[in-house]
C-alpha cells in the first residue's frame, strides 16, 4: 500500500496526484490547463499556495484499497482542495450556502480565485428555507456577487442538511462543480466512496472544497 502524506496539507492519499498552485487569482484557461495534464501553475509563489487539485479517479481509487472510506484529509487546512473528474468544467456550478461565516467566506474566496474561469458559467446556489434575519443581508450579497461574475445565477432554497442531497441535486441536474466547505468532507468521502462507478455516478462532476 502507498505511504500517506507527512506535510502540512495532511491528506490521507498518495502525495504524488496532487498539484499545488499558488496564484491569488488562477488564469483563464485553469481547467483547460488540467485537463491537459497541466501541473503546478505558480503566479506568486511566495505568498503560499492557494490551491490543491487532483484527479479525483486517482484519489477513490487509493481510497477503495481500504476496508472502509478514510477522510479526505486528516486534519483539513486553510488551503482550497479541487477534486476533478474526468474533466475539470465550469459550466455549471453549485453553490452550498448555510448562513454560516464558512460558507459565505467559501463563496467568496472561490470566486476570488476562479474570477477570471467563470464568466460564461451558470451558478445555482442552494440555500437553507429559513435563513436568520440577521444573515438575509449576508444571503443576498453572496447572490449579488455570483450575479456579477457569471453569466447566469440562480437561487433555490432547499433544507438539505446532508452531503449526499447536495450531490444527488448536482447529479441529476448535471452540475460540473459542487463548491461546499471543507466540513462536510469526512462525509463526501462516504458518499464517493460508496457511489464511485455505480449507476447514479456523473463523471463530469468535480467538487471544490474549502474552509
């Protein structure tokens, strides 16, 4: 069996599918670049790194070499993970927002980092039925700003609770990217774990997870 990574992203799959990139903003074309094969792009390596990727195939099939699904990372860090199927695309993008500061800080690092990749896409962003009063403000401005950089957004209220509602609705309506936080990734893994090559498996599905 291959060994586990010992650095600071502390995945629990092989350190050798992974690509770090460190750049504020990624370049038009990022997910032409990965699909390519493309590896490290580095804008300003001196701030750090501001995004992992990697081949999400790759990653379930380390996974599936144990009894039962292990978390994505062990201790999950700060830094963005992007697992791609067979190819990364932004055309439709999912958006979990829970009224929490996680997911509206999600929202909008993602779209600080893929500005320049999402112009022609369509956002949906799947929200709680009852939001506080005190985060309706907060609701809006997430869909204010997805409005501004897209070319499409809609916005749906749902009381899914669980990873696995959020990825059936991304299936069903062939969503490209399911963006949600890093939380919920000891569950994802379940769910790919136990979904990976079944019937209701999408294989253009990526997901983006941060904190």
């Amino acid at each position: 069996m291959q060994g586990e990574i010992k650095n600071k992203s502390g995945f629990t799959f092989p350190e050798e599918i992974i690509a770090t990139h460190f750049c504020k903003r990624l370049p038009d074309g990022f997910s032409h670049h990965v699909n390519q094969g493309g590896q490290e792009i580095s804008c300003s390596p001196l701030e750090g790194p501001s995004l992992y990727t990697a081949h999400l195939p790759k990653v379930l099939d380390w996974l599936h070499q144990h009894e039962k699904p292990l978390p994505l990372q062990k201790e999950p860090c700060n830094i963005p993970v992007l697992l791609f199927d067979d190819e990364l695309n932004f055309d439709k993008l999912l958006f979990h927002y829970d009224g929490t500061p996680a997911s509206a800080r999600l929202i909008r690092n993602f779209v600080e980092l893929f500005e320049e990749n999402i112009h022609d896409s369509n956002a949906t962003i799947i929200s709680p039925c009852f939001i506080p009063k005190s985060k309706q403000r907060e609701e809006q401005e997430i869909v204010q700003l997805l409005a501004s950089k897209t070319a499409e957004t809609s916005f749906i209220k749902f009381n899914f609770n669980r990873i696995g509602d959020f990825w059936s609705y991304a299936v069903k309506h062939k969503c490209t990217l399911l963006v949600t936080t890093k939380s919920y990734q000891a569950d994802l893994a379940k769910v790919l774990f136990h979904f990976y090559k079944g019937g209701m498996w999408y294989n253009r599905l990526s997901f983006y997870l941060s904190f």
